[in-house]
C-alpha cells in the first residue's frame, strides 16, 4: 500500500493517479490562515492532502473536500487523521456543488490546458482542465466564497497568470509568491491568494520563495520553516 507520512496525518494513496507532490504541500503550508475561519473548502481534493493541512493549522474550521472522481481514499485518510470529526469528502462536481459561503477556499486545480493530453485517463483528468475548465473554476469559487473570504491557489506560472486573466472584474489577487526550485532555474509555480473583487481588502504583496540552496538535497531555511509543521524530513 503506498502511503505518505506527514507529522501528524498519513495519506493512502495507492488508488489516487496524481500522488502527493510538492504543489500541493506547498499551498496547503502557504495559504494564509486568520484564525477566525469556520468553513474551508478544498476543490479537487484528491487523496485529501490539502484538506487535513488545513485541518491541522486550525482549531475548529469544518473543512470540505470535494472532487469529481472518487473520494474514498480522502474518507479513508479524514477518518484516520484526529479531525476526523471535522473533515468530510464530497463526490460532486464543483460546477453542481450547493453550500453556504466559505471563508477560505484552496485548490490545487487542473491545468495544462492547451498541451497534448496524457493517454492516461486519471492523470489526464487530474493535470488538464478538462472537468474543470478555469472559466468555471472562477465562476464556482465566486459563488460559494463568503464576501470576505480569500480564494488560494497553486498553479505553473504561465497557466496562473492567464487564470489571473480570466479572472479580473470578479476575483482580484492581493497576495502572489513565484515559486523557484533553485537560484539557476526561473520560477515555476505561482502561489496565489485572491478575494471578491468589491471585498474590503486592499493590501497586495509580492515575493518570492526558493525550495532549495543548489546544492544536493538541500533546501533553504525558508522552504524548511514553511512546511516543517508537516514534513517529517524537517
């Protein structure tokens, strides 16, 4: 059984096509959280990864996972973790799914969506806006976040920015980190935080974070600070 151990939570992820991976660690380390949150929804949550790091940084926020493929393996995971009581999975399409507004929604989303497609089905499904155009993510997020709630995100820069794009005059950023894996190579990955486009907020930071030194197997004490509440390595 193939399994990934993290600090405080275990995931299963023998059926999953698309395993745990740095982005989605990432995001669920990055993303902001107040303290003051009571509902946190998690679009296309996979094995759950990202729904019980959101779990663990807070003390009480119902957290909902959703995806259109099959959740069994995140219900396996929510059951074993200790916020079992606090986390559930749902197998629903976004674009159908009915709630009450969310104060933090995360996702991890579909992309590549102009490549050739990968012969495998799942990975097809899980890397390319297939299921998930990003016209209907944006829709979907505008309409179950809470007027004040943020929206996060990860995604390869390119398809970040062209995301950010579709998204002006309803979803505006007020906070973006460039992600590169070392000093030689560009940056790779957008993380991203947005919120309504009326919402009262009106800071916006920009940085930038690098996962490691160069040297092999060595990460800088930024990407270590950042997920060493979860990564048993750090």
């Amino acid at each position: 059984m193939s399994c990934f151990r993290f600090k405080e939570f275990a995931i299963r992820q023998s059926d999953t096509p698309m395993k745990v991976g740095t982005d989605g660690v990432l995001l669920g380390a990055w993303t902001r959280i107040d303290g003051d949150e009571e509902r946190i929804l998690d679009i296309g949550t996979g094995t759950g990864v990202i729904a019980l790091m959101m779990a663990q940084r807070t003390s009480q926020a119902e957290v909902v996972g959703v995806d259109i493929d099959s959740v069994e393996e995140a219900r396996y995971n929510g059951d074993q973790s200790p916020w079992a009581a606090r986390v559930r999975f749902l197998q629903t399409p976004i674009q159908a799914f009915q709630a009450e507004p969310f104060d933090l929604i995360v996702s991890n989303p579909p992309f590549f969506t102009e490549s050739l497609k990968c012969p495998d089905r799942g990975r097809t499904m899980a890397r390319h806006a297939v299921a998930l155009p990003f016209e209907e993510l944006r829709d979907a997020v505008a309409r179950l976040l809470h007027k004040e709630g943020r929206f996060a995100f990860v995604l390869p820069l390119v398809e970040a920015e062209r995301f950010i794009r579709l998204c002006e005059g309803v979803l505006r950023p007020i906070r973006r980190t460039e992600v590169r894996t070392t000093p030689r190579h560009p940056a790779k990955r957008l993380l991203v935080e947005m919120v309504h486009q009326d919402a009262s907020m009106r800071t916006f930071t920009c940085d930038e974070l690098m996962i490691g030194t160069g040297e092999h197997e060595t990460y800088t004490e930024a990407y270590r600070a950042l997920t060493r509440d979860f990564y048993l390595k750090f």
